[in-house]
C-alpha cells in the first residue's frame, strides 16, 4: 500500500490499494465530526475486473483495522448508495450500523440515487474483526 498523506492537512489519509503490484482501489479518511471525533473512511476498487471477487473485502477490512488500530479511531462512518447490495451487505459485516436520519439522494449519471450512512465504534469492529480475519485469511484471493 503507499501512503499519500498531506502535511497541509493532518487529519486527512489517502492510501493506494494494490494488487499484484498493480493500483486497483484506494482508502481515504476525513474527519466527519470534529467535536465527537467521529472519522469519515472511503474505499474504492477502481479495476474490479483486475482483482478477485474477494478484493472488496480486503479493502473494506484493510481500512477498518488500519482506522482503529493504528490510527486510534473510536467511530466512523461511511456512505453507500442503497442499491449497491454488496456494499451494504458488507458494511454489515464489517459492525456498521445504518442510520438512515442521515439518509440522503445524490445525483449521478442523470439519476436521483439514495444514499445510505452507517457508523461503526471501535467496538462493534473489535466484536467481529478476528473472525473476518479468519474468513479472509483461508481466501485464496
């Protein structure tokens, strides 16, 4: 992974996610909220057809333990557009909890699309890292 991290602002991470040496995806974070030092992360496979199916999941995984155990982040949220069911159904596996008070459309390709935000505590990641851990860990990927 390479690190793209600005001086200018601290706060915020970018990171480039590999695969076979080839750029496939990236990871970023963003302070969401200042005052409940709750942190905003983002991922994204760019070249799905470059990874196995499984990449989704590392990236997801990969973003959640570096936030909470290297960075020292207590909670995060994310945004998933609604009908992106994979997506959704992985943030649940990953401990989010939807919240739909956030709920909000967007406009992309000429649609109105929903948007769902979820947030996760340290917590809730702990409670199911180590078995996602074990699952990815038997992935031939």
């Amino acid at each position: 992974m390479i690190i793209l991290h600005s001086d200018h602002n601290p706060v915020k991470k970018n990171f480039v996610f590999t695969y076979k040496g080839q750029a496939v995806g990236y990871i970023g974070y963003t302070v969401f909220d200042k005052e409940q030092n709750i942190y905003s992360g983002g991922s994204y496979i760019g070249e799905p057809k470059k990874c196995p199916v499984s990449a989704g999941a590392y990236l997801a995984f990969t973003a959640n333990e570096y936030a909470y155990m290297k960075l020292g982040y207590e909670k995060m949220c994310t945004e998933v557009f609604a009908d992106n069911k994979k997506a959704v159904k992985l943030n649940k596996l990953l401990g989010w909890k939807p919240n739909h008070d956030y709920d909000y459309y967007v406009m992309k390709d000429g649609n109105k699309k929903l948007v769902f935000k979820g947030f996760c505590v340290k917590e809730d990641w702990e409670n199911v890292r180590t078995e996602l851990s074990d699952l990815l860990s038997g992935d031939d990927g």
